[in-house]
C-alpha cells in the first residue's frame, strides 16, 4: 500500500511544477504513453528491480526508501548519474535497473516551447534569461542554459566603456598585498558616496601568501608585477582614456644612484629571491617580511608614480645592511637587495637622489590606470581559442566587445541541481557567442564570485559559490558608477497591479509608493504624493471611489515633478470564491470569523465585506461584519456566500461533543501507512490482539536494533485527517511496551507549518494508558494530523525492538 501511495503522490503532486520558467504561458495539454506530459519534464523511468530513492538536502544525500519494479516517475533532470524526479529525489541510473524514455520532440515542444523558441549558445538552449539595467551604460544579467551535462547558471555584466560617470577598477583584499579577504568586503570598502559599486567579481589567481600571481594596477599605480611566463599569462587592463586592453605587457623597471650605475629592479612587491633587487610599498605589508641577508635602502620625500613610461624619484632616508623586515611606512619606498643586489644598494648613501624608471614592453599599456592578472586568453583577436586541459569548473571570465565594451561572465559549478560548470573550452565558445573579440579567464572554482548592488543599496553575492560560501581571494574588480545618486528618478508603486471591486469606497487599497535614485536605492520623498486614477476618484481622505462599471485603468502617484503609474482593473464580477474555514464546527453561541477571497482571471479581487451576502440554513446562525455567529439552535446545514453571480457553500455544524472520535480502527478505518528513519524493521497493521474498545486496534511493530542517529517508526495518514473547528488536543489508548521511547505525533496547521506535539516523553508503561498531546495555541487553523504516531529513540544506547499498540484517536474540544 505505501508503494502505490508514495508512488502516486510522487508521480502527481510533488513533481508537477518542479522545474518553471518564469514569464512563459500555459503550455497545451499533451499526453504521451498515457499520461499527461507536465511542464520541465524530460522523460520518464521505469523501475525494473528495486532500487533506492534518495533525497538530497543540504548537499547530502539521504535514503527515503525501495522503489518497486512497474513503478513509473516523470524525470525532470539528468546529470549523466541520477535522473531528477523533482522535489529534490533522484534515481541513480544503474544499467538493468531502470528503463529511461523520452518523448517525442513535438510533444516537447509543446509543453515547454520556450526551450525551443529561445536563443541556442555554443553550451545550450537558454531555458530562462532576466536582465535589470542598473544605470544607463551598466546591464546585469542571468541565464539558465540546458547543457549537455545538465543545468548550467550564468551571470553577467555588461559595460558600456563610454557611458557617463562609469568605471571599471581593481581592489586589493584589505588594502594589502599579502593577505586574502572575500569579493563582497572588497566591495564594501570601495562603496562609499560618488563611488558607488554596482557589481563586483573575482580577481587574479593567487598563492597560499595570499599574494596576486601577476600584474596588478590601482589607480594608476603597480602594486605587483608578473611571475607567469609570458606564454602562460594574460592580463585586463584600462588604459588612461578609458580603452580596455588584454594581452600579457610586462614591465622593465631599473634604478640609478644620483644619475649613474643603473641597476636592474626585478619585481614590485614580490618575495625576494637570491640576487634580486625588490621595491616593495605599503600596499605589500606593514613590512618586507625579509629575512637578514640582503640590504634595504628606505626612500622618502617620493615624487611620481609607480607606471609604465614614467619616472619616481625619492632620497636615501636610511640604508640598513644585514637587518631585513624594514617596515613599509605612508609616502616610503624600500628597495631590499640579496646577494649581488645588496652589494649594489650599499654604494647608497644618506641623502642620495634615486631615480626609478618604468617601461612597458608592449607602449599601449604605458600609463595603464587599471589592471588585474589571469591565466588563459579564451578569445583572442577574435578567435576562440582550443585547450588540452580537462576539468568542469566554476569559471569567471572577462572579455572585450568589438565596440570595445566589456563584459564579465560567472559560470557557478559543482552543483547539478543547480549548475553543473564547464569546460575551458566551453568557456572560450560562451565568451564568443556573448560577443568577444577578446576574452580571458580570471580565478575560478571556488574563487568565483559575483556580486551586485540590491535594490535596497547593499551589495550582496547573487551566485552560488562551489564552496557554499563566498570564498577570500586576493583581489577582485569592480564595476563603479562615479556620480551622484541621491536623486529621484521615478516613483514605483507596490503592488504595481491591483483588481477591485465596482462601485465600492476603499478607505485603503494598500498601496506604498518609494521613491528610486538611479542606483534603485529608496530615499525619502521631499514633496507630498497626490493620488489619481481614470479608474475611480480619490477623496481628500485619501478614500477611493470605484468607477460603478468594469474598466481597465491605472492609478498615478506624483510627488513634485516625478510620477509612476500601476494598473488597476474594475470588474463586477468573480469566477472563484474561496473560504475559510472549509467547515464550520462551532458550540451553541459562539462566534467563527470567515475569511473570503475573491478572484477574477486567477487576480484577487480588493472587496469589501459589504458586497457579499450570506444565507444560513436551519436557523442556525447569522453572518454580521465577516463573522457568523451561532444561535442556541443546534443542528447542520449549510452557509452560501454570494458575490456578484457566484456562490460558495460550506457545511455547518452547531453544537459539538467534548471528543470526536478520528479513527477506531474498525470496519471502516482510514488507510493508515508505514514510515519511519534509521530502523532495522517496521510495519503497521490492523490486529484484533489488543483492543480496547470493538474489535481491532493498530499493531505498530518495530526494531531499532544496531541503528545509529535518531531511529523511529511513523504511522502516517495517507490523505490526512483534517480537524474540524478547532480543538485544543489529541488524545488515543496506547498499550505499551514499557521500552522507555518517545510518543509523538505531527500536525499541519494552515500555513503548512509543520508541528511536533508530545503524547509521552518516555513510553515506560506495560498495558492501555490514555494519553493526550496538546495542539499549539498559534497554529494557523485548519489543522491537519498527518501522523497520529511518531515512535522514536535518540538514545543510541536504548535502541531495541518492540510493539505497542493504538486505539481510538480522537479529536479533544474541551
């Protein structure tokens, strides 16, 4: 039973919907092998001996139970491993195990036509794409492509090079070049008033110091040069007229003393090496971090900046030989020599003019304002670029339009439930199908971050890093709006649609109206909003007074000079009615407040109570303001809700027990099921052994022997018993077995919230006791009682089997 059970309600309710898209129609009814095709459905299996069924929560992957041969299941996903059932559930594909289908094309595409209707890339059909300007000159975007290897999550920014007021800049974790720190605190610090971030991604590769692997310039200044290859490495940059550039520059860098005996300087801000001359700055650390074999000229009083084609002179503060670790002090260079570099800084002397000289090798990076290292040129002068390395990762990317605009592009990974990652092969086609005539890699896995200014002006990481975690790196670059935002551009109104009903006067319609700076960020409005409408008129209390007949129209709001607009729809009728409570079950006397949804085209309509009229049968009642009130009479019979033309009608009952019995377990018994976590064996049966009230009870049999974790036995209603009115417990006879467990049951109140509620913490009785679990009070009612029986241990040292048994579940109103 519970196999044909769980097996429907898996092939019904919880895979239907599982995979949506956003903003597609209703597709058409399409039936293939005799059952209905649902929307995201690839295929279906057939189990052809048993096997597993697992569920994956919290990235871990836990056994729900043995699916039968004959059972069949929609399959909404597949990662070249486990087909997805939806709702998290996945079969693994064992060959001889189950047998996989797919349907016709045709009939694909009619269910889901927006795979077939939309863009196809180089990785796969684009099954979703949403994209938000965030101010003119910057576009975000984010797709979900059906690849080959399943779902695959893209985001991405678009920069306009030549809009007004923005920038793209590199950022140093904590400022520093020794040390890592995550993409969305770089942001932060970056983000302050003119300089608003917009949207942040990941840096350069870095090594376990935390140091970038190659050149890197802020602000027109070097803060480290490379230590790739030249054939291996490649490089972003922004030049002083605001060009981007890749390719892999580096830069020629020699000293001189007082004009004479040029000295070759090997890195800026590097690990010294033997017989290297290093300039380090304050952005490498507090101080060198050398050791005491070598000598550090200090330069102070620094004129010019550290970029290719130019020129910084300082003089000779101090000159320390043998010592090493010379801290890095504001407006100080240090130059640290080993070996035959040490020997040259010692000519040095107390006073002396050095002259430092840069030069690009390649002249269109001299000046170069931004700049940020990578690894591989995906795209290069147009052409996509072929790598023999393997490996599906999360990937980031950067890459130049032939309008020389920029765009960067973040692939998430190592998650197939959520994006599986790709190739870098795959990667170079993504960059030229998204335009890129040249294109490169920044770090990737678990370094792969987007971030992006909110709505509410915080920054925010809107993928989902590998790591579950936004992982620290050693830069990152930034996409920066360099104006001022404090400015309202428009009004929005929420809800931005609204359905009401004719002819009534709404003292509120629940509306809310912010004002948005260009950034999207809420500021408050310095002028009063005047409300209008072709739709209705507002009074000067702010009232609203529905046109009398059905039209389609618009509310505005203006404050100032600014407005913004919604869309209101009149109508004079409903084709739903939904109320609440389902059943009235109420005492002699009492009151029961009704809540009443009307809809029109799937909308819910914005009524007053007034315009519904109640009949109440039998006398029984009356329904005043929303709530029926009960008379002395007691009986049944029915209240009818009338709005316009349409009807609802629920049943009513007034005068109720102090108990109502749920189930005896007698001839006409519920179908009550197995369930349970971590046991060796359970099962549940009707018995006529031990009844305590006609001839059967429930028999719960159980073995929790050698099981670790937390073991239990469920008894579970299959379709679930709705309480009526509403009762303050439940109560049943249980025959124990004295083996000290613990007797709960679960409930379902109306907001689908899920609650424990405790008939004994410890079963320690032999023999029928009558025991009682007490409903919450702030459960939303109606209230379902799925499980009349969890019976569990967490003591692993009290795992043990046994049977107990329950009789006459029932409802307690008093």
């Amino acid at each position: 039973m519970f196999g044909k059970w769980l097996a429907s309600l898996f092939f019904g309710a919880l895979l239907v919907g599982v995979l949506s898209t956003p903003n597609v129609q209703a597709a058409t009814t399409v039936y293939w092998e005799g059952a209905r095709l649902v929307k995201g459905q690839i295929g279906k299996i057939e189990v052809l001996k048993p096997i597993n069924l697992w569920e994956k929560a919290n990235g871990k992957w836990q056994f729900v139970r043995v699916l039968k041969p004959k059972e069949q299941y929609r399959v909404y996903s597949y990662d070249g491993k486990q087909y997805g059932l939806g709702g998290n559930l996945y079969v693994t594909n064992m060959k001889g195990y189950v047998l996989y289908k797919t349907p016709p094309q045709e009939k694909l595409k009619l269910v889901n036509p927006e795979w077939y209707s939309v863009k196809r890339l180089s990785l796969g059909h684009v099954m979703s794409e949403s994209s938000v300007v965030m101010v003119p000159g910057v576009e975000k975007s984010e797709l979900e492509i059906a690849s080959a290897r399943g779902k695959q999550h893209v985001y991405k920014f678009e920069i306009e090079t030549g809009a007004n007021n923005i920038g793209i800049e590199t950022a140093l974790s904590n400022e520093q070049v020794l040390g890592i720190e995550t993409v969305l605190q770089q942001a932060n610090r970056a983000d302050f008033d003119g300089h608003f971030v917009l949207g942040a991604v990941n840096g350069d590769y870095f090594k376990d110091n935390g140091s970038p692997t190659d050149l890197m310039v802020h602000n027109g200044e070097i803060i480290t040069t490379n230590t790739t290859p030249i054939n291996e490495r490649v490089i972003f940059g922004m030049d002083a007229n605001g060009k981007p550039l890749i390719g892999n520059p580096d830069v020629a860098m020699e000293m001189t003393i007082n004009g004479t005996n040029s000295h070759m300087i090997h890195s800026i801000n590097k690990r010294r090496d033997a017989n290297h001359l290093v300039l380090y700055t304050p952005y490498f650390s507090t101080s060198t971090q050398t050791n005491s074999l070598g000598t550090e000229v200090v330069l102070t009083n620094i004129q010019g900046k550290l970029n290719g084609n130019g020129i910084v002179t300082g003089t000779v503060k101090e000159v320390i030989v043998g010592v090493g670790n010379e801290p890095l002090l504001p407006g100080e260079i240090v130059l640290s020599g080993h070996g035959e570099a040490s020997s040259y800084l010692q000519q040095a002397k107390v006073g002396d003019t050095v002259q430092i000289s840069f030069q690009y090798d390649q002249p269109g990076w001299n000046g170069v304002q931004e700049a940020i290292g990578g690894r591989y040129y995906l795209v290069k002068h147009g052409i996509v670029q072929s790598f023999a390395i393997a490996g599906v990762h999360p990937r980031t990317a950067i890459g130049i339009d032939q309008n020389g605009n920029v765009f960067t592009v973040v692939v998430d990974g190592r998650n197939p439930d959520h994006s599986n990652g790709v190739t870098l092969n795959e990667l170079a086609k993504l960059m030229k199908d998204f335009g890129a005539v040249e294109a490169m890699t920044l770090d990737g896995g678990g370094s792969s971050t987007f971030v992006v200014r909110q709505k509410d002006g915080t920054l925010a990481v809107e993928n989902k890093p590998s790591d579950g975690f936004a992982r620290p790196v050693a830069n990152a670059l930034l996409v920066v709006y360099k104006g001022q935002a404090n400015e309202v551009k428009q009004l929005v109104i929420t809800p931005q649609e609204i359905t009401v009903w004719a002819g009534g006067t709404y003292r509120t319609l629940g509306l809310s109206v912010k004002g948005l700076t260009l950034l999207g960020t809420t500021v408050p409005l310095q002028q009063p909003v005047t409300w209008t409408s072709n739709a209705g008129t507002f009074l000067k209390d702010g009232s609203f007074v529905v046109a009398k007949r059905p039209v389609e129209g618009t509310i505005t709001a203006s404050s100032g000079n600014i407005s913004g607009s919604m869309k209101v729809h009149v109508v004079t009728d409903a084709d739903q009615l939904v109320v609440q409570p389902k059943e009235i079950y109420v005492r002699e006397n009492s009151q029961q407040p009704l809540t009443i949804q009307a809809f029109y085209k799937g909308k819910e309509i914005v009524v007053n109570e007034s315009a519904f009229s109640y009949t109440v049968s039998n006398g029984l009642g009356k329904v005043e303001n929303g709530v029926f009130q009960a008379g002395s009479k007691k009986g049944t019979g029915t209240l009818m809700v009338r709005l316009g033309s349409k009807t609802a009608t629920i049943p009513v009952t007034v005068g109720i027990p102090e108990t109502v019995l749920l189930d005896d377990f007698e001839k006409n018994s519920l179908s009550w099921l197995t369930s349970g976590a971590n046991y060796t064996f359970a099962n549940v049966l009707l018995t006529n052994e031990v009844a305590k009230n006609g001839k059967q009870a429930l028999q719960i049999d159980y073995d929790f022997s050698d099981k670790t974790g937390v073991s239990g036995v469920y008894v579970v209603a299959q379709t679930g018993i709705t309480l009526k009115g509403h009762p303050t417990k439940i109560g049943m006879w249980v025959y124990g077995d004295a083996q000290g467990h613990w007797l709960r049951a679960q409930i379902k109140d109306g907001s689908r919230k899920r609650y424990w509620i405790d008939f004994a913490k410890n079963v320690d009785w032999t023999g029928r006791k009558y025991v009682t679990a007490d409903i919450p009070a702030d459960v939303q009612w109606p209230v379902t009682l799925e499980m009349p029986v969890r019976y569990m241990e967490v003591n692993e040292i009290n795992k043990n089997a046994g049977t107990i048994y329950i009789d006459d579940i029932q409802a307690i109103y008093n």
